[in-house]
C-alpha cells in the first residue's frame, strides 16, 4: 500500500495521473493480483496492490520493495510530504 498527501488544489489532478498510470497494470504485471486507488479528498489517496508472491512484487517494485515506494516521475509536485509505502501480509480467519 502506498500513501499519498496531495495538495488539496492538485488533488483531481493526481487522481487522473494515478489512475491512467495504473490502469493496465495487470496486463503489464502478471503477478499482480488485485489493485485499487481509494481516495479521501480532499488531500489523500491510497493505491493498494496484491501480489502473487515477493518474487513478482520484487519484479515490480525493485529490491528496496519494503523501504522505497515506486515513484511516478514529478509525482512529488502533488504532495505535501514523500509517499509513504507500508507493506502488510494477509492473516486467515479460519
């Protein structure tokens, strides 16, 4: 999961720029489960991803998947502070 703080006044912008760079990311990325944008305007927006396995996660995101969010080039120009990317595993209700 990744978190965004965007710029109240750039907020739709963001949005737009998110949900085109994400759209056809299943097609693009085979271990890519599932995937969401989920927003709370006026200033935050979550993009949360499920993954296969780590390996496909890593085929995405890099090595530094647990410290280093992927970053869409002049993202930062939206946000107040830095993405911030948390990583969280599925517990059973069995």
């Amino acid at each position: 999961m990744s978190e965004a703080h965007v710029r109240p006044e750039r907020f739709e912008e963001f949005r737009d720029l998110i949900v085109a760079a994400v759209r056809d990311f299943p097609g693009r990325h085979p271990g890519l489960v599932d995937h969401e944008v989920l927003l709370a305007p006026p200033d935050s927006l979550l993009y949360v991803s499920r993954w296969r396995d780590e390996r496909d996660l890593v085929a995405y995101a890099g090595e530094r998947w647990r410290d280093e969010p992927v970053v869409l080039p002049g993202e930062e120009e939206y946000l107040v502070a830095p993405l911030r990317v948390r990583h969280f595993t599925l517990a059973t209700l069995d």
